[in-house]
C-alpha cells in the first residue's frame, strides 16, 4: 500500500452512513452523508478515490452491521479497517455524542494513529462462528423451556425425586403424569412440545458441526484439541469459529489477554493492585474454555472417550495434552487446597493456563519443521 494521503472516519448504521474525510495538505474535515446501500457504497468509493491525492485509508467502529462494508470497500480498491469500539480513547469531558463527531473522531484518530483493528473474519469463517452462535443461543432457548415447564409443574405441586432432572426416568415420569384439568394439561403438552423441539433442532445442529469439523480445512485442528481433556467437537469448532486466525497471536499472553482471562490492574508509583479477570474481548470461547477447565480438578487420567479421541493423533500433540493434565491439575489443587481460593477463581486460572496451551497447539506445532515431519 502506498503512503496515505487521505483517511475517512464512518460511523455507520442500518439507513445511512456519516462520513467525514480529512486530506493532507487541506484544512478542515469534509462531512457529508450516504444511504447504506450497495450502490450507495459503490459510488462513495468512487468519489474517495476521485477526491484523494493518492491512497485513502477508511475505519469504521464494529458493530452490528458486521464487517460487509469493509468488503464493498476493499473490493473496489479503497483500504478499509474495522476498529474495536471499545479500545477508542475517550476524553473524560466529553458529554455530546452525535453521528457527525463520531465520524470526525474516527477520522482523527486514524490519521494519528490511535485506533486499533480487530481482525476481520472472512465469509466462510464468518458462517462457521454464526453456526456455533447459533447453536449456543438454541442452548438458552432450550434451557428456558426447560426451567418453564418444571416451574409450572412445581406451581402444582408436581415435584420428580427419583433422581437427576431430564434423564431417561425423568422423561417417563413426565409422560406418566396425570393432569386433570383440561387446560392444565393443554399447557403442559405445550411446554413439554417446545422442549423436544428444541432438542430435536440442537442435535440437528450438533450433527452439522460434526460433519464440518471432520472435513477440510478443520479436520486435522480439531484432531489435535480433541486430545485434551474436557475438549470435544463443539468446543473445539467454537475455538476455531471464535479465532479463526492464530497467527496475530505472536505469544500465549496475548491470547489470554483477547480472551479476558488475565487480572485487571491499577498501579500507580510503587503500588501495584491487581483486580478480577479483565473479561475484556472474546466471551464465546471464555466460557468454553472455563467449561473445559473444571474437568481438570480431578487426578490426571485418560479414560475411554478420550483415548478413543487421541487415536491416530501425533504422539506430540498427545503428550502435550498430557503435560497439560499434569500441569492444570497441580495447578488447581494448589490453589484450592493449599491456598484456600473458590474452585471458582481457581477453574479460572486453569482456564487461562489452558488457553496457553491451546495456543501452544495451534500456533506453536505447525510451525515446527520437526513435529511436523512426524505428524506427516
């Protein structure tokens, strides 16, 4: 990319787009207005490119929107960065926020430099993540339907204490119930309808992310996550879908820091306090991530579903998982048993200890020629 000479700042929404344009060697920012449409967007390349003296530079804040406009743009040859709002530096006094300053505070940072990019998904990676999404948002779904209809039962008096809710006794119980009014039991065959529905669609959607995982390019990556513990087929596809590119993570550090899994801290002089996890970043795989660290509270082993996983997968990527067990299990046991921390404060740091190797994993092996050999 040649030296930039112009830079645009857009704050975008669903009807129109505010855009204002500062270009070196001319005074003041020109402002002006678009609807958010293809063709609109066609055009407004069109005039960048006629306006500026060389290459134009655009940003726009990460939103609802997605990353669509950032590929009409780059696709007509304007360069085009989405910046994360929330690392935007924001002046203590300002207390007006309009569409036109937003636009003029992009563009003046972008020129100085202070903004930062995420880093944008393509297509398909993109479909990958809103399928994952998708099927964690089935999972609240189904789990509200589930908490409605044991609380109308519990309205009633209709209480199961033969065990576990939603096993396989649990279900006969729930058709041997004995409703007597009408519209009680029209209610409850409502309920317990919306329930097997759902589930029907969450396993369809499970089904999905297994096939997609076992072709190509997520194949051989999940092969290799699957061989720790407390990682199977969803998380792993979440992992992939929510990161989808490893190599703008140059250490485990900043891995963890995305994931907000590393302390908020405010130093000052020769006082340093450290607070709880920054949860800054991304929270999809946070909370797989910490789904996964709770099964390494128990004394390392491999039981049958896990070897039957690490069939077939290199015998380095296997004994990195087994330093992992070894190492995470120390981990949480010394904090819980010898310092006295909540199991879950300690499931937090092994979720980021975790993270750490997953990185290790995805970033690291491929990229050793000698490991590599092996696996091929």
């Amino acid at each position: 990319m040649s030296k930039v000479s112009s830079w645009v700042g857009m704050d975008v929404h669903k009807k129109d787009i505010v855009v204002a344009m500062v270009v070196a060697g001319e005074p003041g920012v020109v402002e002006w207005k678009v609807p958010n449409t293809r063709r609109s967007i066609a055009k407004l390349a069109t005039k960048l490119k006629r306006s500026s003296r060389g290459s134009v530079l655009c940003a726009y804040e990460a939103g609802p929107c997605g990353y669509e406009l950032q590929r009409q743009l780059r696709a007509a040859g304007v360069a085009c960065q989405v910046i994360a709002p929330s690392l935007i530096p924001v002046r203590p006094g300002e207390r007006i926020k309009t569409d036109r300053r937003d636009a003029r505070k992009l563009v003046e940072m972008l020129r100085a430099g202070l903004l930062t990019e995420v880093h944008p998904p393509t297509r398909e990676e993109e479909s990958l993540r809103d399928l994952c999404r998708c099927r964690e948002d089935l999972k609240e779904d189904l789990q509200r339907a589930r908490h409605r209809l044991s609380k109308m039962l519990l309205r009633r008096g209709h209480v199961f204490t033969a065990g576990r809710n939603w096993t396989r006794r649990h279900r006969d119980w729930l058709r041997a119930l004995v409703l007597d009014d009408t519209i009680e039991r029209f209610v409850f065959d409502e309920y317990l309808a919306t329930v097997e529905l759902l589930e029907a669609r969450l396993s369809a959607l499970d089904q999905k992310l297994v096939e997609i995982s076992e072709s190509e390019p997520y194949a051989e990556r999940i092969g290799w996550l699957r061989c720790f513990r407390g990682i199977d087929t969803v998380i792993a596809m979440t992992i992939l879908a929510e990161l989808h590119d490893f190599s703008r993570f140059r250490c485990p550090r900043q891995l963890m820091a995305y994931l907000g899994l590393v302390p908020s801290e405010h130093s000052s002089g020769d006082s340093r306090r450290l607070g709880g996890l920054t949860k800054a970043g991304n929270s999809h795989v946070r909370r797989v991530l910490i789904e996964a660290a709770w099964h390494y509270r128990h004394r390392p082993a491999v039981g049958v579903g896990l070897r039957k996983r690490r069939k077939g997968q290199p015998a380095q990527m296997i004994a990195l998982a087994d330093r992992a067990q070894q190492r995470l299990y120390r981990r949480y046991t010394r904090l819980v048993l010898g310092r006295g921390k909540p199991s879950q404060k300690a499931v937090a740091a092994v979720a980021r200890e975790l993270a750490g190797f997953i990185w290790a994993a995805l970033y690291l092996y491929p990229r050793d020629p000698q490991q590599q050999a092996i696996s091929e």
